[in-house]
C-alpha cells in the first residue's frame, strides 16, 4: 500500500516539480550581469588646454565677433574643464578638411585601448564573445565598425553582430537593451557592447552658433562593456540589469527637429543643437519616470505621492486658486545612486533639481564632465567609474542611469550592485583630487578681452600670440 502511494505521489508531483524547474531554471538564465567594464583614456597629449583650444578658435576663419563672444560665454559656462580630450585630427590642424580615415583612426584606438584592457583582465577570450553590439552615431562606415572589430580580433563565424548608428547619446541603453533581449532567449551567452562617438567627421567648421556649441562640449571617449547571463558566473559579476526603460518622441516634429546632423546656409555639415531642446528633453524625461518609477520605487513611496497628490488636486478645488508647489516623488527611497548623462551643466542641474538630489548625488556627473566632457553615449559609465574608484558601491545597493540623445529619446535603467567595487577604473589615477570645488575653467580670464572688441574693425591677428 505504502508502495503504491509513493507511486502515486511520485507521478503526481514529479511533472509539476519538473515544470517548476524548468521555469526556475530559465528565468535564472535571463538575468543580465555586467562581468567588466572599461572607458578609454586617450593619451595626454590629446588634452584640450585652454591655450589649444583658443588655437582651434582662431583657425576658423569663418567666426566674427558675434560667434566668438557666444563660444566664449558657452565655453565659461559649458562646466568642462582643461584636460578633456579632442580627435587627433584636430591637433593636427586639419579640422577644416577631415578624412574617413581620421574617423577610423579615431575608433581604431579606443577599440584597442579599451578591448585588450577588458579582455586581459576578465579572463575572456574574443572567440568566447557570442553577441556583439557596436553605437557609434556619427560614423557609419562599410564593412561596418562591428565587422571592423570581428576582423580585428578575429572572432567566431557565428557572432550575433549589431551596429547602430544615428542613436545619440542614449545609444548605450538601447544597446544593453538589445543584450537583455538576446538573453531571454538564449542561455549561457557573452556579449560585449561598444560605446562611443566619431568627432573627427562631426566637427563643424562653420559659424551657425546652434551648431558651434557642439564643439565646445562633446569630447572624444568610450566604453566597452562585458555582460553575460551565466548563472555560474554571477558571483564574479558587478552589476545586474533590474529594469529597463525606453521613452521616444521621434513622432513629435519639435522633439523630431531639436537635435538633427544637418548642413547650415553654407553647406557645412554639424551637428544642430535647437533652443527647443530643453521643453523636448523634459516632456521625454518626464514620460520615461512615468514608467520606470512604479518599477524602481516601494509601494509606501508611491502610495505616499499619491495621496499628496490627491490632497493638492482637492485644495485647489476647494480654494479655486493654483498651487505653486510640485509633489515630487523621492527617488532616493528606492535608488542609492544616480548616473546622469553629462550632456552640460545646465541638464545636470535640471535633472538633479527635478529629482531633488543633493549635492553628493550629482557629483559623480559634474566631475565626470569638468573632466572628461561630453562623451555622448559613453558618458554615463565614465560617470559610473567615478562611484566605482570613490569605492561608493557596495553590494545590493542600486544605480539609476538616465540618458538622453537625438530622437528624441530618454532612455534609464536600474542596476543592482552584485559585490562590493573596490577595482581601480580609468579614475584611478587621479580620483584623489577629485571632488573639486573649484569647476571654473580659465577661458574668461584668458579671452575676456574679445567681449570689449569694435564689431567692425574685430579680428584675431595670424602673430597673435594665446597667454599661457
């Protein structure tokens, strides 16, 4: 009798324990982890002083008084500092006239900088690589930068390659995205991303000031990332992907037509910053925290904004009269630090005032932008590599990354600290003098003169000799 229960219960429950395996073992194998990361760190001689880049200026002969003055004013203001890094086409003086190959060169070395790098440190070889997803905006070249990588470092036949292109500085997310897709469907699987920006054939040698301003904030950087969903490998991983969260207004004219690559009046190609970009990236910013909070926050957090909410809807109703004052949703009640993208001070003191952090939660953005500036897509995981080398992750902590970029799109994702991160990072040497108080950059001291010039009788001399 006892036999035949067992019998029974064995055939009962066997196929439902079988079931919940199976679905155990497949949702573990869905999960995203970062393995390793690494940002280029062009070399020192590629630095942009304020000397260098009053050099730069001053070859452009297509500048008046009026364009010198708005790079002055956006250069004071920009919070970039004096060792942020430019293509070495530029130092080259032949900015005026750049050649595919200078976009080659440029990619060719923050591929080798960073991917030897990942790869000798993590202990993967290329050929272990199964997905492979290369953004890079601005360059889009054939065979492209992907298959560029593939011959590079001679990777497998049957490599799952994507390349973007046009993505902006978001693109990083949107790649990740792509990784954490390929992972429900697959197991076991190592994919690497690359993230970067192509400024040897984006710079703009004109005199349109919407389009000037990008010179003087995006620099030259990237970033190689190392994820996979092995289950047996995520005690050696540093992150794993909560959520994801895509928002794009591309259907928008006025999001659509706020940052575009266009010719100006002369036929000069760059890269059009519009005066609406600001109303665009708050109405996309807005609608992406609409969905990726409910996901990130506690439910008190939540259920607390909700009934303040109410009570301002009711008060207004019973007073007839507006209310100035916002009911904001703390953040900080699910999320323990936050990675903004360094698109300018201006967006990082919108983004932080909007989310009402404090002063150490947008330090790692400020800092990564005096320092390193605009690195588009790449920008957020040099600001990542702040928190890291300040050894302020620590396990089962999370990270908020929000990014924007041309679309117009804002893309956030939230990341679980899987063990404490304690490595150095492409701040190692030098996060001792970091935080700075003082983030004012020289070039009001140095060219502050320009502002006093005769609009009619303004020009720079060829002899004229930059003050150290």
């Amino acid at each position: 009798m006892d036999l035949y229960l067992i019998l029974w219960y064995m055939l009962t429950f066997l196929p439902l324990f079988f079931i919940l395996w199976k679905f155990y073992d497949e949702k573990r194998h869905q999960n995203c982890y970062i393995l390793d990361y690494e940002c280029h760190k062009p070399m020192n001689n590629r630095k942009c002083s304020t000397k260098f880049s009053g050099e730069v200026i001053r070859r452009n002969k297509h500048l008046g008084l009026s364009e010198y003055k708005f790079l002055l004013k956006a250069m004071v203001s920009s919070g970039i500092g004096e060792e942020t890094y430019g293509p070495q086409m530029v130092f080259d003086g032949r900015e005026a006239a750049p050649t595919l190959n200078d976009g080659l060169i440029e990619m060719d070395e923050f591929f080798q900088g960073c991917l030897d790098n990942l790869f000798k440190r993590a202990g993967i070889s290329p050929s272990e690589i199964d997905v492979l997803v290369v953004n890079v905006s601005m360059l889009a070249t054939m065979p492209s930068l992907s298959s560029r990588i593939i011959n590079m470092y001679k990777m497998r036949e049957d490599i799952k390659v994507y390349n973007l292109s046009g993505m902006g500085c978001s693109a990083s997310l949107i790649s990740i995205n792509i990784v954490q897709n390929m992972f429900k469907t697959q197991k076991n699987l190592h994919a690497l991303v690359l993230t970067s920006e192509s400024l040897s054939l984006g710079w703009y040698r004109g005199n349109d000031k919407s389009m000037i301003l990008a010179n003087c904030l995006f620099r030259v950087g990237g970033c190689a990332i190392l994820l996979t969903n092995k289950a047996s490998l995520k005690d050696k991983a540093m992150l794993k992907l909560k959520c994801l969260v895509r928002t794009h207004h591309g259907s928008k004219d006025e999001a659509y037509n706020c940052c575009m690559h266009k010719e100006d009046d002369r036929g000069i190609a760059g890269f059009h910053l519009d005066k609406k970009l600001p109303k665009a990236a708050t109405r996309a910013f807005v609608d992406n925290l609409k969905v990726i909070a409910p996901k990130i926050l506690p439910v008190r957090e939540l259920f607390r904004f909700a009934m303040l909410h109410l009570i301002k809807k009711l008060r207004q109703n019973w007073s007839k009269s507006g209310s100035t004052t916002k009911s904001m949703i703390n953040f900080k009640q699910g999320v323990d630090h936050f990675c903004l993208h360094t698109g300018g001070k201006a967006v990082i003191d919108a983004v932080g005032q909007s989310l009402g952090l404090s002063e150490y939660d947008v330090e790692p953005a400020r800092m990564t932008l005096h320092r390193f500036g605009n690195t588009s897509a790449s920008s957020l995981w040099y600001v990542l590599a702040y928190m890291h080398a300040k050894k302020r992750l620590k396990k089962c902590q999370k990270i908020l990354m929000i990014s924007f970029g041309a679309g117009f799109k804002c893309n956030s994702a939230l990341w679980e600290v899987a063990r404490d991160l304690d490595e150095g990072t492409v701040w190692k040497e030098f996060i001792d003098t970091y935080p700075r108080k003082n983030l004012n950059n020289p070039y009001m001291e140095k060219y502050g003169w320009l502002q006093d010039e005769d609009p009619d009788t303004f020009y720079v001399p060829d002899d004229y000799e930059i003050p150290e």
